[in-house]
C-alpha cells in the first residue's frame, strides 16, 4: 500500500517509508480546589481523584508515538510536582477553561497542535495516537465526548487555526468552527466529571494513579 507524506508545512517524522504526523498537545488542568465540582464526594477525595485523572493522561499522552511535546497549563504546585521530561509547564491565567488553552498555545513552537482535557483516566496511548493519525487529514479537527454534545480533543495543522470553545454545546460550536469530527476509542471519549462518568471510566480500566486514588477513598455512593 503506498504511504502518503504529510505536506503543507506540518512537521513529520518517518516510520520505515512513512512520514507521521507528530503534535504538541495541551492539556489544562485547574486549581484542585475548585475542580471536579460535580463530582459526589467529599472536596479533598475530589482533589485526589482530579490529580489522579490528570497525571493519568498525561502518562497515555506521554507514551502515544505521534506526540513529541506536552505544554501543562496549570497553576496547581501538586500537578507540578516531579513531572516527567518532556512536558512544559505553562501558569493558568485563571479566566476558564478556554483561556487556560489559550495561553498553552501561545507557546506552541509551530507544527500540528492538539487540545486535550486533563480528566480521562481511561484514556490509552494508542487511542490518541489513531484519533491523531485521523486528525491530521483535517486541518481543523475534532473528538466529541461520551455523550456526543461535548469535546475531549480539538486539533489544528497550526496553533492559529484552532478554535476553542469548550463548554456546554461545545461539538456544535467546534464543528460550527471547522473542526471534522473524528472517530476516536472510548478512553478519549471518557471525561469525568459526575460519579456516573466515574463509574464508565472504571469499566473502561482506568490508569495507575487513579485507580490509587480510589483505593485510598472511601465509596464514592
């Protein structure tokens, strides 16, 4: 099957006779006091689990193939803590979710950039990597959330074509914008943010750190 090469000034790599696609990702994640507010539990058990969500994803972002760097948003000092290499650490301006993106792809190098939710334990390496791959026919692109009204991944050949608008209705508006939609595995699918969407991301075999955290937890019913 012949292999075709990415042109238009999207950065590349080769794998054998093919050349990849690779990304930067963005990944925002708030102050631990104020997230996961509708998730049932206690607000310290939801700041353990919020943190457990985040370094869960970025540890699948980290290891998918087509990413060759992570811009953090977050002004939250335990998110920070012992970071891998590799991932850039960008303060939160403190204005939402779509300023926090904002501000990680201002220091975007060049090249194709995604825009991720830090909340999908579930999440899989090789699930970015093919929603990725999908992606990158597009010049803007995107993947709705498990109810199919939301996004979990927005994407663009260059940071200044990405269009955020992350919230409720978000697909619409991000389809509105240009972005395609692109099929994805149910881990990026999978954001959570109520104990029911806890409870899906479980049955999908969350990662290390989450599944720590709910050890560590009292039942969330």
């Amino acid at each position: 099957m012949a292999c075709r090469v990415r042109r238009g000034g999207r950065r590349g790599r080769r794998a054998g006779a093919r050349v990849v696609t690779v990304w930067t990702v963005v990944v925002p994640m708030k102050d631990l006091e104020l997230a996961k507010s509708r998730l049932e539990a206690p607000s310290g058990a939801r700041a353990e689990l919020a943190l457990a969500f985040a370094r869960d994803t970025l540890t699948a972002v980290l290891a998918a193939a087509s990413v060759t760097g992570v811009v953090l948003v977050t002004s939250e000092p335990r998110m920070v803590t012992a970071l891998p290499d590799g991932v850039r650490v960008v303060p939160d301006p403190g204005r939402g979710l779509v300023a926090a993106l904002a501000a990680g792809v201002e220091v975007v190098p060049g090249g194709p950039v995604a825009l991720l939710l830090g909340d999908l334990p579930a999440l899989r390496a090789a699930e970015l990597d093919a929603a990725l791959a999908a992606a990158s026919d597009h010049e803007r692109a995107m993947v709705p959330d498990a109810e199919g009204t939301g996004t979990t991944l927005l994407t663009a050949a260059r940071a200044d074509l990405v269009r955020p608008a992350f919230g409720p209705g978000s697909r619409a508006a991000h389809e509105r914008a240009g972005h395609r939609v692109v099929e994805a595995g149910p881990g990026l699918r999978r954001d959570v943010d109520t104990a029911d969407d806890l409870a899906a991301a479980v049955r999908l075999g969350v990662g290390p750190a989450t599944a720590a955290a709910l050890a560590a937890l009292a039942p969330l019913d």
